[in-house]
C-alpha cells in the first residue's frame, strides 16, 4: 500500500478537495515534506521538530535579531508564531475584496526571512481564530458591526462557524496573508534550506460550543482557501478532534495536535490525552503545539514568575515525559513571550506577556532557558534517533517507590531509559533495574532533583549502563553583570486636565466601533438629560464608566453585576459626560461577537455624542497633549511626585508628563530599562510616544519593560513620558515613578558544553 501518493496526484487532490478513501495521505511534495506516525521526513532526512513560541507583533522589529539569536543558540531547529488578522487589519475595508486596510504586512514577510536567515523552520498559525491572550483573540473589532443574516445559520453563534458571511471573511483575511506565507514554504526553495513547514487553521477548535457539521464545514473551507492561496505543506490543528483519523474529503491529511499546561501534575495531565491522541489518530505522528513555557498573568492576580509549578525541573520533566511517550514535534509556548503593547492585551490580561518563558521579556535568560537549551543539544545530538524509537515493553523497579521507569529503543538498537519523578520535595537517589521482554536487565544508579527527570542513553549493543551517558548534559553557567547601572529617579511632572475635543454623532443603537473607534482606550460619550434626572446606563460586564456633570466626578451607583450604572445629575445641569473604559476584548467566548460601549442609557436621549481620546495605530500612541509644544486649552501645572493627592479632584481622565535622561551603561554593559510606577489610577503609559501598555491601580505588574529603541540615552539626551489616568477609588495621584535597569540580563548568552 502507498506510503503517500504521487507529487502530481497528491496535488491535484489537494487543489481540488479529491481524497481516496484508503490509507494514502495526499501531500503535495512527498519528497520535500511528508510525515507517518513517528515523525516528519524532511528532505530525505527524518527530523525531531524542536520549536519555540515567538510572537514577531509582541516585539519590536529592532529586537528579532537578538530574539532569534538565543532561540538558535539554544539549540532549537524550528520556531512558531501566531498570526494576528486584528494586528494587520485595524480598519474596517469597503468590501471583501478591498485589501487596501492591510498595514505591517510587511512585518511577517521580513520575520520570515530572519528566521530563514538564522536556519529556522517555521510553523505558521493564522488563525482566523487565535486566542493568545491577544486582543479579540485575533479577530477585527470591526467584524461585530457587519451585517450578518436576519436568521443565524447556527444557534451556537456567528464567529468560528460554517456561515457563508463569516467564511467569506474568512477568505478575505486568507487571500491576504497566505500568498505571504506560501512564498516562504520550503517547497518553494533548494532543497535543504529553511522556510516554514506547517500551516495552522483553527486553533483549539474543542472548546467551542459548535456542531461537527459545522465544524468540518468550517475547517474544510479553511482547508480549501489556504491550498488555493498557495499552502502545499502540511495543514495541522490543535485540539480540534473531529479531522483525527479522517480517511476522506479534503480533510484528509490534516492531524491534530495536543496542548499541555499541566505544571507539577504532569503524568494526570498529559498521558490520558497523549493515549487518547495515538488511537485516534494512528497515521499521524505525536505532536504537542503547546507544551508549557509557563503561563500569562492576569490584572490582579500574579505575575508569571511568582506562579508555582513553573520552574527549570518542571520544564525538563515535562518535556522528556511527552518525548518518552513519542511526541516527535514539541513547541514551547511560550519560548519567548514579550509584551502587549499599547491595548492590545486580551481582557482581563496585563501589559507584560513575559509568560516566565525561557526567554523573558527583556531578552534576558535564567536556569529555564538553560534546561531548553540542554535538551536542544540532546536533539541535536540523538533527535533522528529519537524521531523513529519505539517504546519497549519493560518491568522495572526504583529504590524510590515514586521513580518511574520507561524506555525507548532506536531503529539501530540505541537505548534510552527515562528516569523521572514527580515528587517536588525532596531529591531521589537510588539503584534500579530495567527488564526487557527478552530477559535483557539493566542495573543503574540515579539521581534526581526534586522533581527531576533524566534519559540513561546506551549506544547499540551496550547494556551495561556505566558505558552509557546521562542526558541532557549540562551546559555552561549564565555569565550575568557585574555593574548595574543606578536606577534614574523621576521626582517632578506637570499634569493637566484631559481635554474634551470634537464631537461625533452616535445614532441610537448603533455601536460605537461604526465611528471608527475600534480600541480599548478611554473614550467619552455625552448624553442630554433632564436635570435632576437619573440616567442609568447599561454596559457590557467588566467594562467601566464614570461621570460627570457641570465639572462635577459624581456618584455612581451599581447593580451587584455592575452592568447597570445608574448617575443622578444636579439640579441644572442637562449633559451628562462619560468616561468609558474597556478593560480589553475578551479572547474568548460569546463576548467576542458583542460591540462594546453603552448598551442603553435609560433617562438620557437616545442621540449619542462620542470622542475617542488616544487612537492608536501600531505601538505609537497619539494624543493632543503628547505633542511638543501643544497648548490648546491645556494648563500643565508642576507637580512634586508621592505627595499622594489627586491633583485635579474632578477630572474624569489626568494626564501626566514628565522628562528623564538615561546614561550611557557602559561597555560590556547591555541592562535592558523597566519603568518603575507606582500610582492611584488606571490608565496608559507613553515613552517617547510608543505606548508601553496599561496600567492598573490592583497591579500586580508595576514595572513594564520598555525597548531600547525606543529611548534615547545618553548625556542630553532627553525622553518624555507621558501617563493619563482615571480615578478608581483612591483618586489619582503619583507615588514613585523611576527608570531602572535588569540586572538579570545576561551579557552573553551561553553555548551548550563540548
């Protein structure tokens, strides 16, 4: 039986949506790139894909270089990334066909041609659907205005189903970005060169209330558009169960991946899906497209490195227990996670996406970096191995009753005997016996971290273990620096009232996204009332609004879901003003369909009247009082920071400036600046006109990483910043603001032991 078909049959069925119904999978370029149910075969050679998590729109372009530096010193083969329809098509087109919305296109090309440039494969997932802790989750604000049909295909929703509107939307996003992709596949290049692999559609499609029909409708369109925009390589999802085990229709040929966070309850987690995974999808090989890097922080809760179960064991144990089960492709996610500029963090996200991934925020690196690069070495040492070893059929026993033991044995009859446990207490040592079904014993002495895991490899023909080796080796220590730059202590801003501008018109019932405000930033509504009158206001949950009227903050009152926010207005005053904040887009979820803003307004006129206050285009953040020299109707009064008073009692949104120089750090000296802020408020934090990201009064983030280029240091050279802020409940005022750098910062980034 064919193993795969012919390049030109597999072709024509691709293009056509053609598949038997046998075992052949259809792959375009067989002898460039195919797979069977132990790994990928790229280029003649067999390969264990060795990948990380690296978002190019959650870092500047400046900083690619470096970023994909460490991956590759790290020992990875490939990297990974998301890609964000919302990030590139920020405004809404006149039709289906009008592309002329699309900006930073250009972005994903030229990341593209850096990781082929420091000998990456690449796994591309477009989505439409992302998740990501990423505003929308990936989807255009402008998507929740267009007219969908008066009768719903689908009860379960609109977004993520098989409606003809939708997928056309679909389609248009596609037409977009594939061709952009498809020139960088490796079917498009020489023979050995690097370019991506494997094109995503979909992602974590299961946890999506939706009828299979729908869901393989949905995906076959999906399918059936990208191939048609030039996609020859290998289509895959995550979490999407219902194309496991397909034997026809267009489908065929894409496999489902795993997704795994399970911190220290890793064997709980992870073996009953992994089980799950090979029987239903036998053909297919074992690939996990999130295997835990650590994990995102939440306003309020704490940040990714203070979490429990995310530490340099933990990554270890878990990676080499998905590869004793025989996961052939694992990507971190996140390898390196950086930041949700401006407002772009998902609801509920903060600023910092460090994710206490291996590579950190700021581009430093600690002992989990270390951990992955010690396995990147192990895989490039033993992966072509390791991508064709079967388990083997043992008995085994520990000293310690909580060591397990397991094996897999190599086509050219190397051994690997993994040794791990899940105690995270206390460190294991010990003897142990392995039995294979021949009666082969293999006796060996072990030693483990707490929570430690190890492969004993022994090459062909060996079975007396003090010949073999103990993997992953180490790898040399992390140089860090000895001088730290001294943090720059900012004491004095001015501070003013934020304006109110131009007015547009709000049709009653109209969302306010068909205005053109498609962000999470403050925005003002003005609403005509009887005065007074009581005005309450119904807003989506989670949002916030507060109010004023004659220049008067004024009291709010709130049902117990904080959806109905009710204001009184005094007597004579007939305008009500409304400061709106939208603490980011869900991610996930019904809420995604749902316009943002005021909902209703019971007691005001219908009319509306609305202004944005920062739009924001990229990372830059533009606003009245951010330009030079702007005075307008401004009055920018000194302030002395931690005095700890409100400094305008009534104003619905503050804003600060302030000015900082940066010294030179010195040679050898490479400290990445955090600014450090303390502060009654919420609000958004400008450098040198790029937003930094949000800040909230309940923290837990008070220092956000801010990319050297975009400061300026260096004597007289000087940098702005800038902050607006809304009171919450402690008024507004600033308490500590200063500059300082990471003293955590490796100056070079280490290379795996000889």
């Amino acid at each position: 039986m064919l193993k795969y078909l012919p390049p030109a049959l597999a072709a024509l069925m691709l293009f056509t949506g053609i598949a038997r119904s046998d075992d052949a999978l259809p792959f375009a370029h067989p002898d460039r790139i195919h797979f069977d149910s132990h790994c990928f075969t790229i280029d003649g050679k067999d390969m264990f894909i060795y990948s990380g998590s690296f978002h190019y729109f959650r870092c500047p372009k400046e900083l690619w270089p470096a970023r994909f530096k460490a991956i590759k010193d790290a020992g990875f083969n490939t990297v990974e990334t998301y890609t964000a329809w919302n990030w590139h098509e920020q405004q809404m087109p006149d039709s289906l066909t009008d592309q002329s919305k699309f900006t930073n296109l250009q972005d994903i090309d030229d990341w593209l041609t850096m990781a082929e440039k420091y000998g990456l494969y690449v796994i591309v997932r477009p989505g439409p659907y992302i998740c990501a802790e990423w505003d929308n989750g990936g989807f255009p604000r402008w998507m929740s205005t267009l007219k969908k049909p008066a009768t719903p295909l689908r009860k379960e929703g609109w977004l993520r189903s098989d409606d003809p509107v939708y997928l056309a939307w679909c389609k248009h996003w596609y037409d977009a970005v594939c061709p952009i992709i498809a020139k960088h596949q490796i079917t498009r290049k020489a023979p050995g060169q690097p370019g991506v692999i494997l094109f995503q559609i979909e992602n974590e499609y299961d946890f999506w209330p939706m009828p299979d029909e729908a869901r393989l409708n949905y995906l076959t369109a999906l399918a059936n558009d990208a191939r048609a925009d030039g996609i020859d390589v290998p289509l895959l999802t995550c979490w999407t169960k219902v194309v496991r085990g397909l034997k026809s229709g267009p489908l065929r040929g894409v496999f489902d991946c795993t997704n795994f966070y399970p911190r220290l309850k890793i064997e709980h987690d992870v073996k009953p899906e992994i089980v799950k995974l090979r029987a239903q999808q036998p053909e297919a090989l074992l690939a996990t497209t999130e295997l835990q890097g650590g994990w995102f922080a939440e306003v309020g809760g704490k940040l990714s490195y203070q979490q429990p179960g995310l530490s340099a064991a933990e990554i270890q144990n878990l990676t080499l227990y998905v590869w004793q089960n025989g996961d052939t492709m694992t990507n971190y996610y996140m390898l390196f996670g950086g930041t949700n500029f401006d407002d772009w963090a998902g609801g509920k996200n903060i600023t910092s996406y460090d994710y206490d991934a291996p590579i950190r925020e700021d581009g430093s690196v600690g002992d989990r970096y270390q951990r992955v690069q010690m396995l990147g070495a192990m895989i490039r040492e033993h992966g072509a191995k390791l991508a064709r070893a079967d388990a083997v059929e043992i008995t085994g026993a520990a000293s310690d009753k909580d060591v397990e033991l397991a094996e897999r044995r190599a086509q050219d009859g190397s051994r690997y005997i993994f040794v791990r446990t899940e105690n995270n207490k206390a460190p294991r040592a010990g003897t142990a016996t392995v039995k294979e079904k021949d009666g082969t014993a293999i006796a060996f002495d072990y030693k483990l971290e707490p929570f430690g895991s190890m492969v004993l490899y022994l090459p062909p023909g060996v079975t007396d273990a003090k010949q073999g080796e103990w993997l992953p080796k180490p790898v040399l220590p992390i140089e860090h620096m000895e001088v730290t730059p001294q943090p720059v202590v900012i004491n004095n801003a001015e501070y003013a009232a934020s304006p109110l501008g131009a007015w547009k018109s709000l049709d009653a019932g109209a969302p306010v996204e068909s205005t053109g405000i498609q962000g999470s930033h403050y925005f003002y509504y003005k609403l005509l009332a009887q005065p007074g009158g009581t005005v309450t206001l119904q807003i989506p949950k989670g949002d916030a609004v507060i109010a004023s009227a004659n220049g008067k903050i004024l009291k709010a009152t709130a049902d117990k879901t904080r959806t109905h926010i009710a204001f009184t207005l005094p007597p004579g005053a007939k305008e009500l003003v409304v400061l709106y904040e939208n603490p980011g887009h869900p991610n996930f979820g019904k809420a995604m369909e749902q316009p943002f803003g005021i909902i209703s307004a019971q007691g005001a006129d219908p009319r509306m009247l609305v202004q944005d206050t920062a739009p924001a285009d990229g990372y830059i953040m533009r606003h009245p009082m951010l330009d030079a020299g702007s005075s307008g109707p401004f009055k920018w009064t000194p302030a002395a920071i931690g005095k700890g008073a409100q400094p305008v009692p009534d104003a619905l949104l503050t804003n600060y400036r302030m000015e900082f120089e940066l010294p030179s750090q010195g040679q050898g000296v490479t400290a990445p600046w955090r600014l450090h802020l303390e502060a009654n408020g919420n609000g958004f934090i400008s450098v040198n006109g790029h937003c930094i990201g949000r800040y909230w009064q309940v923290g837990p983030q008070h220092d956000f990483f801010v990319p050297d280029c975009w400061l300026n240091v260096g004597p007289g050279e000087t940098n702005n910043l800038n902050l607006e802020l809304r009171p919450v409940d402690k008024g507004v005022a600033l308490h500590a603001v200063s500059m300082n750098a990471d003293p955590t910062f490796a100056v070079e980034t280490p290379l795996p032991a000889q």
